[in-house]
C-alpha cells in the first residue's frame, strides 16, 4: 500500500471519527458547526430504481434514464404523474436520527424537480401531519424547491411528500433531501471581471486597458500599458480604478519594497523582462523591474530599455480596498414568505401553512374569511410585513396589496354596506410567528357602492413577506438553529455516524497537486483520487461482487 493510499484512508478514517456522536447520540455544540447535512430520505435520486416511494390513487410513478435531459443527478430520476387532487407521492418514513432530537434543531426539506405545475405542493409528513410545505410551479429546466424549513421532531418519522391538489403535468424528481444541514460558513465574495479604462503617468502615445473584480476585501486587477511611440518621460505608475482606495491597515509595509504582484515587460525586438508591483499610494501601484540598469530597478520610459513602438508592460496584482467590507454579504436570514395552501372557496383556514418566494394560488373564493400563515422565526417589533400578489403572466412582478390600488386587480380590504372586498393583514392574538389575511367577498369593488364586486383572479398568486431591518441584498446560510438558504452542493454527502457518498454521474475535477485528495463512488466503484506531481492517480474497488483487488490507473474509471 502506497503512502499516497494511505493518507487517503486516514483522511477518510478521521472524518467518520470527527462526525460520530456522543455516547448520548446527541451531536454536541462543538460538533454540529462541522457537520454536513444529516439526510433521511433513503434512495433520495431514485439510483436505487422505484423502491422505498410510494404512489397512491391512479397517478403513476415510472424510473427515467433517458433522455439525459430529464435526469437530474446520476443516473436516473422518478416520473410522477398524478391524475387527481389529493393524490401523493411519499418516500420511506425513516425514524428521526437521535441527534437531531433536541427539540432546538432546524430541519428542512427540498427536491430537484423539473416539469409539475401548481397543482403540486412538496411536503414533509411524519405519518398523521404536514411539518411544512412549499408549492411549486412549472419548471422548464431542472429547479431547486425553495427550502421548506421547520424545526426537527423530537421523535416520530419523517418523510417527503409531493401532493396533488389537481390533475398535474409529470414532474421529475431526483435529489430529494429530508434533515439537518451544517452552521454556515464564511465565505468570500468573488464579484464578476470589470472591464475599466485605467489611467497612469505615461500620456503620450500610451494606451491603457484593464479590468478588476472584487475577491472578499480585495481587488484582483490585470493592466495592460502599450505605447505607440516614446512615452512619456517619467517613471510608470498606474492608478487604481475609480473610488477605489487601498487599505493600507491590511499590507505588511508601505514601502517601496512592498510588492503587490507581478509583471512582464516586451519590447519590440522581442525581449521579455519580469518584474513586479509595488506600493506607491493609496491610489497608485508602480513596476519594478529585476533588472536595473540606472534608475534603481523602478520602470521608467527609459529602463530597463527605451520604451518605443510595439512595447507592452503586464500587471497583474490584488490589492485590500477601503470601501470593501471583509466578509460576503450573505445576509442575515431577514427574509421570509409565508403563505396558506387551502384550496377551499367559503370559510376559514388555520392550519395549512406554505413557505416560499412562489405563494399561494388564488382561489375562485364566493364568502368572505380568513386564511392564516405561521412563520417560521419570531416576529419582531422592527419587522416589517407586506401583503403581496402576482398579477398572472410570465414575469410579471410582486405588487403590495394597498389602497390606492384603484382599478387594479386586487384592492385592499373595504366594506361597503355588508359587502366586503379585497385583503388584509391582521395580527393573531397571542401569537409571535402568525398573522391572518382576510378576503373579502369579492377582490374589488365595482363602480356601485355595495354591489356586487369583481371576482377572484385564480391565475394570480399572494404570499406575504417578513424582512427586518434593511432591505437584505441575500439570504443567509442554513445553521442549526435557523432557516436560510442550504450551502452549494449541501446534497452531495450526509452524516449519520458514518459518511454517505452519492454516485457522482461525472468524473471530478482534478484535485491540487500534492495537497489535495478526493474520494467518491462512480460507476459503482469507490474511488480515491490524487494528483501526483501533475499526474493524477486513481486507485478504485469494484463494490459489486465479491473482489477485493484494488486497482491504479492513470485514466478515470
């Protein structure tokens, strides 16, 4: 066994170690900020063919490989068609892991989905109630479901759901995740490359191009200086893009020796010169050539050659940016969308709670009531609460439902001799997470005062929005303790005492030479996988069967 090998399964050893729970079975506080997601659903991308989902009523349930183009992840997806409304598709009831018992966790739930149409709603059942839901729309192209998120059961099962309100269009699912994901992490926000025209020193017959982005606290910058004819006479610097100031709280020095980056310099016959970048000024860097011929190594239009026609000088150098906070804005967990999923037309609603930025369907509603929706974090006296509907047609906006609305499609709640019409928030005695919105008669009145009114959209939607503080710019991560969005790639691997590796459909991307290492199951294979030097190593054993030969190879299995 090679040394390479081996330092793989240390790794792999040490992280069953690290992830294990207590003898209690409860992960404790230092542990849970590491863990990955803890996933319950059992065969969650249908690899393992239909087993383990249950169908119920007429609508059918069919494994999909091809076309690729409706399969979402590895190798196949399930194919839901319901026919009829209150038909459901259900995965295996799995008892909730002992350390997510706590009573303080938060789960959440979500499918890759493509296909469906409103007439569907995802689900998480613990076998006599809804824990929470979300609706979904049409999907052309493989989508995400906005997480459902809801604290995790002390006890009991869980399970994920699709329900059918109505005859729906096939939905593809694959990836379905039902648990815990980890704390948030901390991560750096790399914006796009910005295309800028930079200024200098050189005036004459020079000409700049450049472009920068944003990478935490710091801006990579790449110029390139090319002169026509001779420069002008002076040494080169170069400014750095407009509002943008170094801090130089975060440089070791600010000296003339403090480098920044690198550069290259070419003159016409060819000749090429490396060099560096240097501090100047909060707003301005210089080149230093390492090959001095007067002039102490600083690039001038005279050194280290005379600059002419032809000539080129390359920067490329990050620098920290005053303006620019340290972190990623990722936000604070501010937002949230809250809505009812009754499809009932007369009465009142308390219990059918739905999240998410999509909303609920408007209904063809004939009496006035009440329908209530439940957040899922505390509602505070610095939030703000905005009643919300999408008028039908693609792309149009969310509106808020407000008095002014005079001749819109929906208006906000009146009542005229005992006729009532349009919508309302109001605030639920005695609770800090629900509020009720409660529909008129009609959704807006006509011409005459206490006539009969303008019915109910059913192709519009509503939903009602909590955000505190500013205006968040992203959501936050998901953590232990809050809902937010789940990190990239959260669906990859669960822990549960021991690692789970999903069939990866594709080979990786090769690891760091000499730093980094991969493990992973393809093609029903686990695999390892090193970069050695530049040439990248792959050791594998077969999991079918009953071998037990590890192979190398120099060619992805």
């Amino acid at each position: 066994m090679t040394m390479t090998f081996k330092r793989c399964l240390i790794t792999l050893l040490g992280l069953l170690a690290v992830f294990s729970p207590h003898a209690s079975g409860q992960f404790s506080e230092q542990q849970k900020p590491f863990l990955g997601p803890i996933q319950t659903v059992v065969n969650p991308g249908f690899e393992a063919g239909l087993t383990k989902w249950t169908k119920t009523g007429s609508s059918t349930l069919v494994l999909t490989t091809t076309p690729a183009a409706n399969v979402g992840f590895g190798r196949s997806s399930g194919a839901w068609d319901a026919t009829a409304a209150a038909e459901t598709l259900t995965s295996s009831a799995v008892a909730v892991p002992t350390g997510l018992t706590s009573g303080s966790s938060m789960c959440y739930a979500s499918v890759w989905y493509k296909g469906g149409d409103s007439n569907l709603t995802l689900q998480v059942w613990d076998g006599s109630a809804v824990l929470g839901s979300v609706a979904l729309t049409t999907a052309a192209a493989w989508t995400q479901t906005y997480p459902v998120r809801f604290v995790c059961p002390t006890s009991g099962t869980m399970a994920l759901r699709v329900s059918a309100g109505a005859n729906a269009a096939v939905v593809y699912l694959d990836n379905a995740f039902v648990g815990m994901a980890g704390a948030p992490a901390m991560v750096s926000q790399v914006g796009e490359w910005i295309t800028f025209t930079p200024t200098g020193s050189w005036v004459a017959n020079t000409t700049y191009a450049g472009r920068y982005r944003r990478v935490g606290d710091s801006a990579q910058i790449q110029v390139q200086v090319a002169t026509s004819g001779a420069p002008t006479a002076s040494d080169l610097t170069v400014n750095n893009p407009t509002g943008l100031t170094t801090d130089t709280t975060k440089l070791p020095a600010t000296t003339a020796t403090t480098v920044l980056g690198s550069a290259a310099l070419k003159d016409s016959v060819a000749l090429y010169y490396s060099a560096a970048v240097g501090y100047v000024s909060t707003t301005t860097v210089n080149v230093v050539n390492s090959e001095s011929t007067g002039n102490i190594g600083v690039v001038s239009n005279a050194a280290p050659f005379t600059f002419g026609a032809g000539d080129f000088v390359h920067l490329n150098y990050t620098i920290p940016i005053a303006e620019w906070a340290g972190g990623t804005a990722l936000g604070d967990n501010q937002v949230e969308y809250a809505f009812n999923t009754s499809t009932a037309t007369t009465g009142n609603d308390t219990a059918l709670f739905g999240y998410g930025p999509g909303g609920a369907q408007m209904y063809a509603i004939t009496a006035a009531g009440v329908r209530r929706v439940q957040f899922q974090t505390p509602i505070q006296s610095t939030d703000t609460l905005i009643l919300e509907y999408q008028p039908s047609g693609a792309g149009n906006p969310w509106l808020p439902v407000v008095a002014a609305d005079t001749g819109a499609d929906i208006g906000s709640y009146m009542v005229q001799n005992v006729v009532s019409y349009g919508m309302r928030l109001g605030r639920v005695s005695g609770s800090t997470t629900q509020v009720d919105v409660a529909f008129g008669t009609y959704a807006w009145n006509n011409s005459t005062y206490g006539a009969v009114g303008i019915g109910w959209p059913t192709n519009n939607r509503w939903r009602v929005k909590k955000f505190s503080g500013g205006q968040p710019v992203a959501f936050g991560l998901a953590t232990s303790t809050a809902p937010g969005l789940a990190p990239a790639g959260v669906f990859a691997a669960g822990v549960s005492g021991a690692v789970t590796l999903q069939e990866q459909s594709a080979t990786p991307a090769n690891p760091t030479s000499g730093s980094e290492g991969r493990v992973y199951v393809k093609g029903d294979k686990l695999i390892f996988q090193f970069n050695d030097a530049g040439t990248v190593r792959y050791k594998y054993l077969d999991m079918t069967g009953t071998g037990v030969t590890w192979v190398h190879t120099t060619t992805a299995p």
